[in-house]
C-alpha cells in the first residue's frame, strides 16, 4: 500500500471514529448529563493523585496502620480480624448478591409484612407486582436506592480502600441501612418501599450515570412514587464526633445530612438551559423533613445542603439524596439513625395538605 493511500486510510478511520462517537452522546440524549459536583474534587484527587500524594496518604499513621495490619484503631471489630481471619471475609447475606425488593405492607397489622425479591430481568413477575400495587394503591410509595453501593463504615471488617469503600463490585453496610430503613417504613408505619442494591459505583465516575438508569426504569415500572432517596454516607474526614454523632433516646444514632441540588453546575458543557428547572419543589420537600426532624428529633439532622449540580434529582419532584452519619460512625448508629428517620417520613407522606 502506497503511503498516500495509507493516510486515506488513517483519515477514514478517524473519521468513522469521531461520527460513531457523536452518534453515541446523541444518541443517549440526556442520559449523559453531568452530575459531578465540586463536592467530589477531594475524592478525585484522591483516585488521581500522583505518587508522591499517594505516598504521603499511605504513610499518614491511620492508613499505615490499616495497610500493615488490616486493623483501624477507632474500629475495635478490625482486630478481631487478627484472630479470626475469616472475619474479614464475611459478608453479610442481604449484601452478598445485587437484588431489588418489593415491600408490601400485610393487611393483618399483626403479621410482618411480605417481601417480594426479584432479579432484575424477571419478567414475569410484572404483572404480579403490578397486581400487589393495585390492592395498597391509598398507601405512599417510597423508593431507596444507593449511587455509591460500595460505601460502609468504620466497623465493616472487609476489606476497603482509603476512602472507607469495600472493594469495587461489592455492597457496603449502606445497604444494609437502606434495607433497615425499607423494613420499618413497610411493617411500622404501612408503607410501599422499593429498595434495590444494584451496585452503580464498580467505576466511581460513572455512577450516577449508572444509578440514573436504574431510578428511571424504576419510575417508569411504578406509578405514584411519593419519595425517591438516595441513601449514602458522608466522606472519611477525621473531625470531631458531635458532628456526626448524637445520642437520642439512649442510643447514639448517626446525624443525617440532607442534599438538594439545583442543576447548575455543566461540567460537560451540553447547555442544558432546560435541566432541572424545577428544583425548587425538591427543596420545599427538603425543608419540609429538615423541620419535622428538628421537630421529632432535635438533634438528628446536621444540616440541610444545597449542591450546584443533579444527583438524579431533576427525575423526581421529591428526589433527595441522604447522608446517613460519616465513615466514622458504625453501622448500628446508623440504623439507629434511619429508624427514627422512618418516624419522619410517616409524618410527612401521611399529612393531608
């Protein structure tokens, strides 16, 4: 092949290569729209950060530590792990398999309520879940789901990085809170939930792309979804406890962060003029729980925090995303923390307007 014909060639490529990457953005139309936020440049940099930093990081005494021993001093569980090898490879069952729950309120107040549990490619269960909605249709519904699956804390004993993440593709006890909070809406308080822990964080950049698509199909397939939460847990920062830690009813309970965003923020510069435009009805819901746990439970909430970008927010009028206590906290504070949550949402999604 002459060199002439070569660089045809070379152009050509390039250029079937830039077409089926416009014919990629176009066709995912708003599925690519950004939901990086300021908030995040810490934990980037973390993942991006160049040797030297990664050294630095490594040899601060906390992580010295972990890396050498597996075994963080605020996190008493970790040195079991010493003993007990096995320990830090136990998962517990509810976290061991992504899965999507059904929680049906049963008629009989006296019994527990039903748990449907299906895959996420049973079709045939449709008409069965459409069948059960149809009988409770007076009842709210709820969904819980987690963008950043793989987030625990601090007394998880599986393995995690830095960040306080178990490794990519698992589920961290965040899903166990999620799980916590959708039992007791559902067998306390008579409420429809649907919690799923499909892991969307294998790849951290891209998980609200990928929790996005799992909220849409979700609302598509449920009519009349009263409340959307996105349950996670704050950052790793070492502060001080009171800020992330209360004690109510004699148990100390994780304090709840509450985040709304305003769309703002383009990082990928797609002019979004029309995105998110009516925020606003997100934070009137956000204010409305902000001053019913102030009002149920003083204390509890941290505080209430308005982000400029989306966090899947702009698909739901009363989409919030919750931060379920620090890194630091364990998970019992925590599920102690959304069962009192529980109380808050009743009161909210069964006022009458």
């Amino acid at each position: 092949m002459s060199i002439n014909k070569a660089k045809y060639v070379v152009i050509i490529i390039i250029l079937v290569l830039a077409w089926l990457n416009i014919m990629k953005y176009r066709t995912t139309g708003n599925e690519a729209i950004p939901v990086w936020s300021s908030f995040d440049k810490k934990y980037y940099r973390q993942v991006n950060m160049g040797t030297l930093d990664k050294i630095k990081k490594t040899l601060q005494p906390d992580n010295l530590i972990y890396q050498l021993t597996g075994i963080r001093i605020k996190a008493p569980i970790t040195y079991l792990k010493r003993e007990i090898p096995l320990l830090s490879y136990y998962t517990p069952a509810t976290l061991r398999q992504p899965s999507r729950k059904v929680y049906e309120p049963a008629e009989d107040k006296s019994k527990k309520s039903s748990v449907i549990r299906l895959k996420f490619d049973l079709r045939e269960s449709k008409q069965r879940e459409a069948d059960n909605i149809k009988k409770a249709v007076e009842r709210p519904l709820v969904v819980i789901y987690h963008t950043h699956t793989s987030e625990t804390y601090i007394d998880d004993p599986r393995p995690q990085d830095n960040n306080g993440h178990v490794l990519p593709g698992q589920i961290g006890n965040i899903g166990r809170v999620g799980a916590e909070l959708a039992r007791i809406l559902s067998e306390q308080h008579n409420i429809r939930v649907i919690h799923t822990t499909r892991v969307h964080d294998e790849s951290y950049a891209r998980a609200y792309y990928k929790s996005r698509q799992t909220l849409k199909n979700i609302l598509k397939k449920y009519e009349g979804v009263d409340l959307v939460l996105d349950i996670h847990r704050d950052g790793v920062e070492d502060i001080k406890e009171g800020v992330y830690t209360t004690t109510l009813n004699g148990k100390k309970v994780a304090r709840i962060m509450i985040v709304v965003t305003n769309g703002k923020f383009d990082f990928a510069r797609l002019n979004l003029k029309e995105h998110h435009q009516n925020w606003k009805k997100n934070l009137e819901f956000a204010q409305k729980m902000s001053g019913k746990i102030e009002e149920m439970y003083p204390g509890l909430l941290k505080r209430l925090e308005i982000r400029d970008t989306t966090y899947n927010q702009d698909l739901h009028p009363r989409a919030l995303l919750l931060e379920i206590g620090d890194y630091n906290n364990t998970t019992t504070e925590a599920i102690n923390s959304v069962r009192l949550l529980a109380d808050v949402i009743s009161s909210l999604l069964y006022k009458r307007d």
